[in-house]
C-alpha cells in the first residue's frame, strides 16, 4: 500500500481503521478506554454507551497513530479525480478548479464550476448586480465601475 505521495506504508487490514458507527473510515479517530475500538469522533459523541461493549461510563481519547495513518492514506477529489492524501483532501476542494459554485441569488439554484458560473451571474443577474456591486467591491463607485466588474468577469 502506498501513501498518496507514493511512500510505502505498513500493511494494515483496513478494517482496524473503519468506524464501527458509521461503516466508513474514522475520521478524527478517537479510541475507547473500556474495548480500545476506534470510532469517528462524530460518532462516538452521539452515543452514550460504547457501541462495541455497551459499557455506559467510557472515556475516549484521539488516537493520534490511527489519525496519521489514515491522513495519508490517498483520496480522490470527487470533481477532478486528483488524489491526495486524505489530510490534504479539504483544501483541495476549496481550491479545486471543477468543483461547483453554487448561486446565492433569491430563488436560484444554479451551480456550476467557475467560467459557466461566471457566465450565469453574467447573463442571468447582471441587472440585480449592477444594483449591488458596491456591496461586493465597496471601493469601487462610478457609474460605470459596474459594467467594467462585468466586462473583467467575463473574462473568466
């Protein structure tokens, strides 16, 4: 098995990273004092008695290795199809070029990645943006300082 920067990792049954809650794997891995099973921290927060013993007074801590194991496990982006590791995988969307953009405007639910969703703002709400683009760009305030936002825009 290897990491998502191609290292070579220990093989381990997956299973012993899985969260016995949800199925999936641990994420924010904690670890219960009374049976030592590894749960999503999510999880185990919802529950009162451990789900492995049914033990009603458990105390759980991170379990720091089983963290650093599955954060470089490899991940795929679910716009782009990029992998890196897991640990890396919430930034990645945040700045992944095909992930969707989704419209703020009253009653529409348009989402798009950037350039289609740059057109749609264009075309579909130019009239509402010229209204309130110095709310969005509060230095700018001519006349035409919202025509020349949506000519930039369209650049996009």
């Amino acid at each position: 098995m290897e990491s998502a920067t191609g290292e070579r990792l220990i093989q381990l049954p997956e299973s012993m990273l899985h969260c016995s809650i949800c199925l999936d794997m641990a994420m924010d891995a904690v670890e219960t004092d009374c049976c030592h099973q590894i749960f999503c921290e999510t999880c185990l927060s919802q529950v009162d008695k451990c789900p492995s013993c049914r033990k009603s007074n458990f105390v759980s801590r991170a379990n720091v290795f089983a963290r650093r194991v599955i954060g470089v496990l490899p991940a795929r982006c679910p716009f782009c199809e990029n992998v890196v590791q897991k640990d890396n995988l919430e930034e990645h969307i945040r700045v992944c070029d095909r992930r969707p953009f989704y419209c703020g405007a009253p009653e529409c639910h348009f989402a798009a990645e950037k350039e289609a969703f740059l057109t749609h703002l264009i075309s579909t709400h130019q009239e509402v943006f010229l209204r309130t683009y110095k709310k969005i760009f509060p230095g700018l305030s001519g006349e035409t300082d919202g025509y020349l936002v949506i000519n930039v825009l369209s650049l996009f």
